[in-house]
C-alpha cells in the first residue's frame, strides 16, 4: 500500500476534523518543519465553478488570507496563519491548530457567573483586536471558541469573511455577492441577518453565547418578549448580578445603537463590575486573563485606549489605526447623574465613616439610554466628560440604622442601588418622597431603579421622571432620561418632544441631534432624522471631532437608503469608512 501522497509536497493528513457546505478540515503534519508541528488545514471550494467569478474568488483569496494573517499575527487567542495556496479549483488556509475543547451549550454543563464574566473580559482583547484591524468575525458561537488545554485561554477560530469569499455568485447585475447570510441563526443580531453587520454584531454574538453559557439553553429556546423584541434570558437566572445582567442586556439590544459601540467600552465597563462587585463569593475563575493586547491598553481612571474599533462598518477592509480615547460605562454614567453640579453631596453615616452619595449609579449603571450620552453643560451648549471616582463601598451589614429624614432616606437608596439592591433602594426613595413631596433627587433616583434593565418599569421610570420635572421643567438630566425611556418604550412622539426640548436648552449638542435622528428615523420620517444627523454631523466637524461622526454616517446612510436614496447611503458608508 502505497504512501498517502503530502499535499502540496508538504502536509501530511492525520485526520478529518469537520466537513460542511464549504469545504472539509483537517488535522495535519507539517514535513518540512524540524518539530513536525500540527496544523489545521482548511480545503475550500467555491459554491459557485462559473468561468466568471474564478478569477474574483482567487483575488479576494489572496486579500482575505492577507486580512487573517494581519489578525492573527499578532494574538495569541487567534489562530496563526501558515500559508495559503490554490490547487485545483480548491483554496487551502494552513492554520496553527488550537488544542482544546470548545464552549458547550448543555443544560449539565452550565458555568458559573464569576467563569463567565473572566471568559468575556479574557475574549474582549481579542475581539478589540480583530476589529482594530477593521475586521469584523461574524460567527461568534460557542463552537468558534476554543478553550486551550495549555493555559485554558479563550481562542478565537473560524471567521465568517472565509466562508461568504466561498459563496460568491454573480448577480443578474453582473456584480460579486454572497449568496448566502453569514453567521448562526440565534447567535447573529437582525442587522447581521439583513446583511448589514456592525462591530457591535460580534458584541451581539460574544454576549448570546455568554448567556447560553449561563442558563444551559441555547438561543431558539429563550422566549422573546414580542412587544420589545428583546430575549426574556434573565428569569433563568433571578440571581444573577445586576451589572452583569444590565451589560449582558445591552449588549444584545435588538437595535445596534442602543448597544455597546466597541469592544473597548463593553470591557470598560466589564472591568468596573469585577472592581466594584460586592459578591463575597467573586472569585478568580481558571481562565487565564491574556497579557496586553497591542491596540487595547488600560490607563487609570477606567480609560480604555483603543485602535480604531468604535465605529460600525458593514464592509470591512484592511486599514491603519488611529488611537482613540473611550470613556467607561462607569465614567458615562456617573456624569450623567452628577449632572447637577450646583445639589451639594449628602452624606450619612456608616460604622464611624461616611460615605458621599452624589453618583448613584456606581456598579448597576444607568442602561435606559439609546446611547452612552456625556454629561450636558447647559451653560456653553456642548458636552463634557466628567471624571468618576469609585468610593470603597460598604457591606450590607455596614449600612446605618433606619434614616429619618428624606435626605437621609435618599442617601440610603443611592448605596443601595450601586450595590444592586434594587427592592430596598425603591422602598427608601419611596419613603423620601412621602416625607418629602419635592425630592427632587429621590424622584430621579426612583426613575433610575425602574428604569434598570433587572427591574425594568418603563411606565414607571417615566412617572417618576415626570413627577420630578413638574418640580424642575428644564432639569436637562431628567429630562435626558425620560426622553430615553419614553424612546424604550416606544413612545416616540414624546422622546421627540422631550429631545427637542433639550435642543432648544442645549442648542449645540450633537449628541442630541443624532438620538433625535434615531427617534425620527424609527418613526419612519426620514428626511428629518437625515436633517438631523446632518447637523450633528456638522457640529462635530466644527469641534474638531470627525470620529464621532462615524457611527452617524451610518445611521444617516440607513436612513437615505429608507428613504429612497441608496446612492447616497452608500456615500455615508464610504464616509464613515473614511473618518480617522
């Protein structure tokens, strides 16, 4: 019997691994290496043999094995590419081969919350990583990621760019395109399904099989709540930590921009709820965290350097990076409720210390907004970061005996909600506002526990907020928070009101521009929501600030598109591929 003849003169086939409707993968042999080092071959056949896409397919070939090079250089959780060559009608990717098990979704195999939380926080790097490179993978699922038996480090394997250059056809048009949708039913977001995926799609996906990880189900079988369209995941877990539930949530909006923009923010965020968690039985999980990330470093306070990956691209390419600053979940929601600069910090007392109340939204974060909106300086008309301190926060047994005015009442309800106790922070807040009609602070408060995403109230939320603006009619806060909530609730008369309302106090604020565009384009009137991210557009270019523009131009390029106009949603797209 003779010898198996080496493919390509060099790799000896060891063993089938997989087979699909792309091609086949194997376990291989690499000859001409002095280690005999073991790799994956990849062998690839274009769905479509057509004279008139070979030589398309072979150039996006070459182009895509160049992009997979670039990522997973410089990784260590991506796979490294070896080589890549045609033969035959067939396309081969030689990649390093990852030993280990992958994730599993099985109602016996469950992992705990503290496993989980380590496995997203060892996964964001990698994923910052990919995007940077303006990548975007696309086919997150436990089954693409690989828990390696060395270090049992998180890998990232099998991107989706692969298997849509396989399933090029030539439309009616004559033009290149995928014949098929890329990604896994249950694991993908609508704007993936539609075609048109963001860098907050992979977010989607990376955060799904987190919590089909938690609960043991997988995603067809997570009931959706079909007045919101959002997954009803959290009663599987009742218990589950409030700032991992609401990250979790937000992170799979059926809407991408009411999601984490980038996976710098989402791990800043992540970040924060590990050094703030009140949880005793926190513990440091078996993963590994990977070392520093070329394109991804951590600089005190919370702030997030990352290399490009905020924006959203639907067509992806190759490009250099900018270094951009991100603020923190934390750091966002903290000035959004110390916006009133003038109400003087209460304290109460707490076992022989005190501890100020003024940023309530420490550890559970403020979740209700269409996006992450910066503190308003209603004096000048333009936005401002405001730094955020994490205050050693007590136990639960640490809290003071029974407050017996309002102010102390409110200060209790503070702590309480940063700690996740969301029950008792509504009784107090409650109690404030019955001793004290006119609690201004106690009303928002209490608008801010209903609104949370593990107690969400949204009529409730509002009440609240309405009640305290009928006290303040122009607090820019409140009113930022109510129009949030009436857009969650889909009350979108209202969220315009309220958002013009806060135009007219901030004239120059292009934050509030482009969630006006957002509630106008979900109102299907397009040529205003276009109006309206044409003036955001324009006041960020004025403030010197063309990166925020980015994640406009593709909302204003989806809304000329709606509106009859694809010629120039494609120009957005094209613009928003441009900005640094």
């Amino acid at each position: 019997m003779s010898a198996q003849p080496l493919l390509n003169y060099r790799y000896k086939i060891l063993r089938a691994l997989a087979e699909g409707g792309f091609g086949k993968t194997f376990l291989a042999e690499d000859t001409q290496m002095p280690s005999k080092r073991r790799c994956v071959i990849k062998q690839l056949k274009p769905v479509s043999s057509r004279p008139e896409i070979a030589q398309i397919v072979q150039d996006r070939f070459t182009r895509e094995a160049a992009v997979l090079d670039a990522v997973g250089k410089h990784h260590n959780q991506i796979p490294t590419l070896y080589a890549y060559f045609a033969t035959a009608g067939k396309f081969y990717l030689v990649q390093e081969w990852i030993d280990g098990e992958p994730l599993q979704v099985a109602a016996h195999k469950v992992l705990p919350e503290e496993r989980v939380h380590q496995l997203l926080r060892d996964l964001l790097p990698a994923i910052a990583h990919v995007h940077s490179k303006n990548v975007i993978h696309r086919d997150i699922k436990p089954d693409n990621i690989i828990i390696r038996k060395a270090d049992q480090r998180p890998c990232l394997i099998d991107f989706g760019a692969v298997k849509e250059l396989m399933s090029t056809v030539v439309s009616p048009a004559g033009l290149p395109q995928s014949s098929i949708v890329i990604g896994t039913a249950g694991y993908m977001p609508q704007e993936q399904a539609a075609g048109r995926p963001t860098f907050s799609s992979d977010l989607y996906s990376l955060s799904m099989t987190a919590i089909c990880i938690l609960i043991g189900k997988h995603p067809a079988a997570i009931p959706t709540d079909s007045r919101t369209g959002r997954l009803l995941w959290q009663q599987y877990l009742p218990n589950i930590n409030p700032a991992l539930a609401d990250i979790l949530t937000k992170a799979i909006h059926p809407y991408p921009q009411h999601r984490y923009h980038s996976a710098a923010e989402m791990l800043a965020a992540l970040t924060h709820q590990a050094t703030s968690t009140t949880n005793p039985n926190f513990t440091s999980p078996n993963f590994t965290s990977a070392p520093p990330t070329a394109g991804v470093t951590v600089s005190p306070p919370g702030m997030l350097t990352a290399s490009a990956i905020q924006a959203p691209t639907p067509h992806p390419i190759t490009a250099n990076t900018t270094e951009v600053s991100i603020p923190s979940a934390h750091q966002i929601t903290s000035a959004q409720a110390n916006s009133q600069a003038n109400t003087p910090a209460k304290t109460f007392p707490i076992k022989g210390t005190a501890i100020t109340a003024t940023a309530f939204a420490v550890g559970a974060g403020l979740l209700i907004a269409v996006r992450p909106q910066p503190d308003i300086d209603t004096s000048s008309g333009n936005t401002r970061q405001t730094q955020a301190t994490t205050p050693n926060l007590p136990t639960a047994n640490e809290i003071a005996d029974e407050p017996t005015s309002a102010e102390d009442f409110t200060s209790r309800a503070s702590l309480l909600y940063s700690l996740g106790r969301l029950s008792q922070s509504l009784q107090d807040v409650d109690a404030a506002i019955e001793l004290d009609p006119n609690a201004l602070e106690a009303m928002s408060l209490k608008g801010d526990i209903l609104a949370n995403q593990s107690r969400i109230d949204l009529p409730g939320a509002i009440a609240a907020y309405t009640q305290a603006l009928a006290i303040e009619p122009n607090n820019t806060d409140l009113l930022q928070k109510r129009c949030s909530a009436y857009q969650n609730n889909s009350e979108l008369d209202l969220a315009n009101q309220d958002c013009t309302q806060l135009i007219s106090l901030t004239p120059n604020n292009p934050v509030l521009y482009d969630q006006r565009g957002d509630i106008r384009s979900a109102q299907q009137n397009y040529p205003a929501a276009i109006e309206d991210y044409t003036q955001a557009i324009k006041i960020n270019e004025s403030e010197g600030n063309p990166a925020a523009n980015q994640s406009i131009y593709y909302s204003r390029g989806n809304a000329y598109a709606a509106n009859g106009d694809p010629g120039k949603g494609l120009e957005d797209f094209e613009k928003m591929r441009e900005q640094p």
